[in-house]
C-alpha cells in the first residue's frame, strides 16, 4: 500500500473515532442534544468533503 493511501485510510478511521467520540460524550451528558446536532451535522459534512477528497486522489 502506498503511502498516501495508508494517510487517506487514518483520515477515514479519525472520522469513524470522531463519530464514536461524539456519540460517547452526548450519551455521558458532555454536550447537550442541541450542541450534539450541531457538532453531528459538521462532522457529517466533513466527512463528505474527506471521502470526496479521497475518491478523487484514489482514482
């Protein structure tokens, strides 16, 4: 595996972390369910914008 594929393959697992951190802290009363929505909706977006990326420079 090249190398720029295993960097793009840790930015995917840092996004799936995020989303575990998010809904961890939500679930322990860290953030409140407006904050998490917030926070839930950038995540999702980008999350988009990394799996744009990565299709395009994965040809």
């Amino acid at each position: 595996m090249r190398e720029k594929e295993i960097k793009n393959l840790q930015d995917l697992s840092a996004q799936a972390e995020t989303e575990y951190l998010i809904d961890f802290s939500k679930r322990l009363g860290y953030i409140s369910e407006k904050d998490y929505e917030e926070i839930e909706l950038l995540r999702c977006e980008a999350g988009k914008l990394l799996w744009s990326f990565y299709k395009k420079i994965a040809g």
